[in-house]
C-alpha cells in the first residue's frame, strides 16, 4: 500500500540459553530488515529549510503515542484490528497506545504525540484529507505546497511529515461499511489496515517482492500487481490486492518490534541497528517465539507466511 516518509520542506522457553536460530531463517531476517530499515531519506525541498531539525528515524519513538480516529466511526472489524495491534505494541514496548474517536473534525486530535487516523467506508473523502493535512502544517510546518490538494492515492495510506516543529503522521484507510461484510472483504480491510498501522509505528519501507513462488515472510513485502484500472471496492480489486503481500503481521514483523523496542541506538535506518539484531539475535527469536503464542494477537498475525524449513 502507499507508504510515505514526506520531507516536505517537505511456543514457551524455559530459563535454558535460546536455541540458534536455523541459518536460513537468520540470513532471510537480516536481508529483510536492511531493506525494510536501513534506508536515507531523500528530498531537494527540506534541504532547502534551514529550520527544520536534523532527522532522526528511531522506531521507538512512536511507542505510547496517541491514536485520534476520525471521519466515520469504527467499524467492528476495525476495532477488532486496532485493538489487537494496540494490545501487541503495549506488551512489546511496554507503553499503551490511548485511543479515542474525535468525530469528523482532525482538528479534535491536538498537536502532540498522535497518530490522526481517517476512516472512510465510501468514496475518498479529498476534502476532509486535505483539511487534515492542512491543519497538520499549520502546527507542524513541513512546507505542504500551497494551491495544490493533495490526491488519495490508495483505499490505505500513510503519511509521516517532518517540519520546523516536529512530526506528524496522518493515515487514511477505508473500512467496511456498516453492516455484515463477506470473508473476502474482511481480510481485505483488515489487511490493508494492518500494514499501515504497522508502517506507521515502526518506519518500515515497503519491500518488493519478484519471485511469485518464493513465499511471503514479512507484511513489508509486495508483489507488484496492476490493479490500477479496478474500483477499489471491486471482488478483483481485493483479491488481487490480498495477492500482493500476507494478509497479517508474519513472525519477522514481530520479531522486528522486539528489536525496534530493545535497540541501543539512535537511529534505526542504520548499520548499527542491523549490528545490534546480529547480536541479539538468538535472544529476540526467543521473545517473538513467545509473543506468536498469545492469542490476542492472532486477529492480525499471518501464520501462513515464514521461511520453510528443509
């Protein structure tokens, strides 16, 4: 789904040592979480901003922030969802995430630590997307340009801006409408929610995927598909899109917020990130394996996604 970091001026273990991890589990892990992580942000127009400070990308930094919901209210199956990432994000990095809904106006959300959620079950609201975004560089000021809304890109997207006074990370996501929903449509909003949330608080970049026979082992990765001709609510739409990547969070999604929460750096798009997971390992393969058994989490784990083992 659209991910974007926008620079606008812009299964129990006992007290024993953990067992090694299998190499090809270990090898699959580090390659992705390089993709995924280690990464530099690129703009010519934030340069331009003398203001604006130094930007450090820490997947810590999000743990405890607020979540404001806005637009329509949550759809049960949403709620489902959110309330499991909120549950798995408080046990791995030991803060709550609060959560309220602020009816239709972001503005109700205030300025400090949240994570604006927009919720839409029929066509893109633009106006009210573009509200959003305008009050966020109103208190933020990342430089949105003047004159030009901004396009709905996707059914779920997320935006994290950098500015003169902070950062904001705005997301907007359809859900089902109200009433009963198909198995079909709820793995396919469920789904697209997921990752967005998970993108959001971990930094996380989409990962491609080429190799269709080669199986999924992070919510990360994307299989490229052209679905660009289809209507979003459309039987294709969703089937094609729940193609492209696992349906949940895979054991390697996991295992990276274990490292994001335990990480001693500064930053984690960085080599020292991947030094310090290279270390640690064995110990945080230990903690996932002991996460995946809680089953408050399994409304948004993939149990089908993860390396084979020979």
């Amino acid at each position: 789904m659209a991910r974007f970091l926008s620079l606008l001026t812009l299964v129990c273990f006992g007290l024993a040592q953990p067992a090694a991890a299998a190499p090809q589990e270990r090898d699959a892990f580090m390659a992705l979480a390089k993709k995924g992580w280690v990464y530099e942000l690129r703009s010519a127009m934030w340069r331009h901003d003398p203001l604006i400070p130094p930007i450090v990308i820490n997947g810590r930094d999000m743990a405890g922030a607020a979540l404001c919901l806005v637009g329509e209210r949550p759809h049960p199956q949403t709620r489902v969802v959110i309330d499991s990432f909120r549950a798995l994000m408080a046990e791995i990095f030991g803060k709550g995430l609060p959560l309220r809904y602020a009816g239709e106006d972001g503005a109700a959300c205030g300025t400090g630590r949240v994570v604006t959620v927009r919720l839409y079950s029929d066509r893109p609201p633009q106006g009210a997307f573009n509200a959003d975004l305008r009050r966020m560089d109103e208190v933020f000021q990342f430089g949105l340009p003047k004159g030009r809304d901004q396009v709905v890109m996707s059914p779920a997207q997320a935006q994290t801006f950098f500015g003169r006074n902070g950062r904001a990370t705005h997301v907007m996501v359809k859900q089902p409408a109200p009433g009963e929903t198909t198995d079909l449509e709820t793995a396919f909003y469920a789904s697209i929610l997921i990752e967005e949330l998970y993108q959001s608080f971990t930094f996380g970049m989409d990962i491609l995927h080429f190799d269709p026979d080669t199986a999924f082992l992070s919510k990360l990765e994307e299989y490229p598909v052209n679905l660009r001709t289809l209507p979003w609510g459309s039987a294709r739409y969703m089937e094609g899109l729940l193609t492209s990547n696992p349906y949940g969070l895979c054991r390697f999604d996991v295992f990276m917020l274990h490292a994001l929460a335990e990480a001693p750096v500064v930053q984690t798009n960085s080599e020292e990130f991947l030094d310090y997971i290279a270390t640690d390992f064995e110990r945080l393969e230990a903690e996932t394996n002991v996460t995946l058994t809680h089953a408050a989490y399994a409304p948004i784990l993939d149990k089908d996604c993860g390396v084979a083992e020979e």
